[in-house]
C-alpha cells in the first residue's frame, strides 16, 4: 500500500470532520507518523482489532470502526435471514470512544438490516458474552481494549456461542475487509431513526438481572460467609472500570459485610488517573487498595480491568505487607478450592475436568489429577477452551468446571464463554472467607497448596520488538529456534521439542517425530530433562514475544534459583 496516497486520499475525505482533517494536517511534515499510520489497515483477526486511537487507517477510530463492522456484517447476512434476525449485542467498557464506537457499530449492523441489542452504558465483558448466548444472537461486539493503556481501543468480536470469534469467520471478515472501500463502501444510518424503527433495541437492566442471576448460581457456601461476616472484610477496585457495579453487588449478596471500594478507582474515567496502566498483573496499580487495606485492617484485596475480564488479588503476607498472586497461582488456589467447596455442596459432576492453556502452570494439572479430575491443554485464548469445552461436553466425554490461563482470565459455569472477572470475584471471595474461617490467609492456602502438590513456580518474560521492523525480528527469532533448537538450556539437557505449527514432537536423543492433538499455532516448547518445559510464542496483540518458564523444585528455593537459571538464558534470546 502507497502510504503517501492512502494519507491524502483521507486528507480529501468529506467524511472526515473538521478536527479529524486538522489532525491529519499537523502531520504534513512528518513521513515517519505518516508512515506509520497509513502504511496498511489494521489486522483483522479472531480477536478482532486493538490499536491506538488516532486519525489513521492503522488506528482505531470511528472510520476504522465503521469499515470494519461492515465487514462483519456482510459475514452475518451471508448467513441468511434467520440469522440476520438473531441479530448481534453490542457492548462497550469505559475508554474514551468507547460509547461513540458501539453506537457507530450498532449503526452499521442496523443499517444492514441485522438486528441489533445495544447496552445502555458500559459492561463487563463476559456480560456481552452471556448476552449473545441469553438471548439467541448471531453474534457479538466489545468495543475494549482489556487491560491495555488509555490511548488503545479494540473491537472484539463474538459468534452465536457467546465465545471470541472461530479463524474461519476472522478470516471470512478480513477478506471482505480487502474489498471494502473504508469511506464508501459502507453502510449506515441515524442512531435516532434505528431506535424509533425498533432496529436498535438497548440492554439494560434485565440482561443485568439474568447474568446476576447465573452468577450467584455459583455459590457454594454461604453458610461459611454468614460465620465470618462481621471479621472478614475486603478491598476491592475496578480500576476505573465496568467492574464498578456487578462485582460489588455479587460480593453483597454473597453476604460480604465488610466491603471496601477503593473510592478514587471507583470513578469511571478512561484515562485513569490514578495507574499508570489499568492492568491487575501490575501490582502498582493496586497502592490505593493496599493503604485503604491497612486503614480497614482487611488481608484481601481484588482488582478488575477496565472490562472487567480479568481479575487480581493481593493478599497479607507473615511480615504483615501485601504482595500479589500470580495468575497461575490464583487459578491453582481456585481450582483446588472449587473441587472441594463442590464435593461438600453436592455439587461436583460426574467427569469433572479442568482446562487450561499450554502456557499455564503444570500444577493446575497436578491438582487436577491428584482430585479425580481430567485436565486438558488448550491454546491461548477462552475461544480455544469454549471450543474445548463444547466438544467435550457434547461427546459426553467430560463436565468442565473451571477453564484459566496464566494471565488472570478464568471461566466458571456454562453461560459465559469468555473469561469472566466478576463470576471469579464472587468465588475468589468466597475462597477467602472459607479459609479465614480455617484461621488462615490466602497466602497460608497458597504455601500449604505447594507442600501438598510440589514447589511449582513460573515467570513470563517479554521480549519486546517495537517498530515496522518488529514484525521481522519476531519472525527471525521464531525461525533460528525452529533451525536450530537449543541443546541445553541452563545447563540441562533439552529432552524433547515441541511445535504446535505443526503439531509434532520431536525426541532430542533419538530424533524420532511423533504427532500431538494440538497443532495451528506459532508456539514452541522446550521441555527439559529436570521437567522444566519453555515455552516461546508470539503475542497476538503486541508487538513481542512472550516466554514462559514452567518448572519446579524440591522445595520453594530450588524453584527460585530454577526460575533466575532460566530467567538468564531468555535474556541472551534479545
């Protein structure tokens, strides 16, 4: 693409506003900014787009938004009439643009003639997916970009199972995106005039009422909760975000007294003001908790995204401080509790399973199995669990009771299919109000988990590759490996190899090469002689690769000089 002409076709647009076109103006002396917004469209993929929110053809903005939407709309109505009804629910998180993209989404999609149920205001993310499931649509938009920094938006988009969309219709959409001109080559209407001809109809307070109502279905043990009402407390902040409402209401109704909203962070603002970045992987963002912890003497502190996907949680440690649990461990912690709480509910199924990605902890598996249940891998991405979950459970095979990956996403009961923060903040709670009653911390919970089922331990580095030239490096680096693997890593011999692009497993001793069940994705995994497995791949959504030491040692110091082994082999990969 001539990135010179694409910047003065938009320049020339009447669709563009006054402020748009001064936008593009300022950049007239700059080819490198230029370049790099018009250089090609944005990537249309299963999980959408995401992307920085300027005036440009590989940004997010309302033009990008409308072009795209189109295109999922010629997707939607090559499906037929009936599907066409079914219609699509559009929701969106608290960013700035966020309100102005959906309503530019729902739009498009009615001007198509697809019926559209538009959310009032903002929502969780799994809200959207339940929507799509309760009431029968076709398919599903998010106007988020998670837990990414104020100056991204993204476009995610569902189909009629309430999970992120299957590669054959990304793709399906991405080729009707060659064929649509950006600025004519769409279709919309007045938001007003779709309303009044019933074309948009908005969400509010009854999808909030059904979603609520499967959520609290989850409950195990209020008896427990009611016990520690009046000395068990917490914190909890949405991060500025659509956490703001649900989570606390499904904490009150769990029977939650002492519930403290961080009441800066309660504010709804898409800039937020208060973190560097809206992420509960980061643990910096929780400091206005972790003070207000102290002040209402509580150990437990939970924090959403800005769409209320993912969930983190500090707890109190022995010398009193606060310090996070990872991903992998909170997800272990949960899984381990919700097989027990089931049990002694009468609650567990027959043929329970756990599902997890192959960048998650192996000891979710241990605990898993060590409790009678079936644990399977899946890629990374809930649309990879909610297929395997739906083949499961429709062969007969397998109930599954709790899907997570590694980045603080976890999936609880069948009607989301996605990862769901507020369903996990209810049971996350109820965890820690169960073992409060045991006379114990989560962090105690965490030590007695690794004396039961091993020291496991993990650490994510991420290389980043910034710039047009990313892409490549990422590239090269995939290829070098895949030429020449590593012998040894850290020392210790390298055991087997194994690539899910095409799904083989080779034996480094022998070099016979055997088939696996997963393969179609741009992932490798050393697995080491100690059981250490390391794993490459690159981001979906980023421009890095991300690695991830899965290993584990006789006891909590053999795993820390493990992860610091490895940790200095990733290193020389930059």
């Amino acid at each position: 693409m001539d990135y010179r002409k694409e910047y003065e076709k938009w320049l020339a647009s009447p669709a563009l506003s006054e402020d748009e076109r001064r936008e593009l103006k300022a950049l007239e002396g700059d080819d490198k900014e230029i370049k790099a917004r018009f250089y090609g469209p944005l990537e249309f993929g299963t999980a959408g787009l995401r992307g920085t929110m300027y005036t440009g053809l590989h940004n997010m903005n309302r033009h990008v938004i409308r072009w795209a939407t189109q295109g999922f709309a010629n997707v939607i109505r090559a499906e037929g009439a009936e599907a066409m009804q079914k219609g699509v629910a559009v929701c969106m998180d608290c960013r700035n643009h966020s309100a102005e993209f959906a309503r530019e989404t729902a739009c498009v999609m009615a001007a198509n003639g697809i019926h559209v149920r538009l959310f009032e205001s903002l929502r969780p993310t799994p809200e959207l997916s339940f929507a799509v499931r309760e009431y029968g649509c076709q398919a599903g938009v998010n106007v988020t970009a998670s837990h990414n920094p104020k100056e991204y938006n993204g476009y995610k988009v569902y189909w009629s199972d309430g999970a992120q969309l299957p590669p054959q219709h990304a793709a399906a959409i991405a080729d009707e995106l060659t064929r649509i001109d950006i600025f004519t080559g769409v279709k919309s209407m007045d938001y007003e005039q779709a309303l009044a001809e019933g074309r948009i109809e908005l969400l509010g307070e009854d999808c909030d009422r059904r979603f609520m109502a499967n959520v609290m279905g989850m409950v195990n043990d209020y008896e427990t909760v009611k016990k520690v009402a009046d000395d068990f407390g917490l914190v909890y902040t949405p991060f500025h975000g659509c956490g703001y409402k649900l989570v606390p209401e499904a904490l009150t109704r769990l029977g939650i007294k002492r519930l403290y909203c961080e009441p800066k962070q309660m504010v709804i603002d898409g800039d937020f003001p208060t973190v560097v970045s809206p992420n509960p992987e980061n643990p910096e963002g929780f400091y206005l908790a972790i003070d207000l912890a102290k002040e209402k003497n509580v150990d437990f502190i939970l924090g959403t995204d800005p769409d209320s996907d993912r969930v983190g949680i500090m707890v109190r440690n022995k010398a009193g401080e606060f310090e996070p649990v990872t991903g992998n461990q909170t997800g272990v912690l949960l899984l381990d509790y919700l097989i027990g709480a089931m049990k002694r509910a009468g609650k567990l199924p027959a043929h329970p399973a756990a599902l997890k990605t192959i960048v998650t902890t192996e000891m979710a598996r241990a605990v898993a199995e060590a409790n009678g249940l079936d644990c399977y891998d899946t890629f990374t991405g809930f649309k990879f669990m909610a297929e395997k979950m739906n083949e499961l459970e429709g062969a007969g095979k397998n109930t599954v009771i709790f899907s997570y990956e590694e980045s603080y996403g976890y999936m609880i009961g069948h009607y989301v299919r996605d990862k769901d923060a507020v369903t996990a903040s209810l049971l996350l709670t109820e965890m820690a109000a169960w073992y409060h009653a045991q006379g114990m911390t989560l962090f105690d919970a965490l030590r007695s988990l690794c004396e039961k089922y091993g020291w496991y331990g993990e650490k994510t580095h991420n290389l980043v590759m910034p710039g047009l030239d990313g892409l490549e490096k990422m590239a090269a680096l995939m290829q070098s490996l895949r030429a020449q693997p590593p012998v040894e890593i850290g020392g210790v011999t390298v055991a087997q190899y194994k690539d899910y692009s095409d799904g083989t497993v080779r034996d480094a001793a022998t070099g016979a090469v055997t088939p696996m069940p997963l393969s179609g994705s741009n992932v490798l995994r050393f697995e080491l002689t100690d059981g250490t497995h390391i794993v490459v791949r690159p981001s979906g959504t980023e421009p890095k690769i991300k690695v991830y030491i899965l290993t584990k040692g006789a006891d909590a110091a053999e795993r820390d000089a493990n992860l610091e082994k490895y940790s200095a082999w990733v290193k020389t990969l930059a």
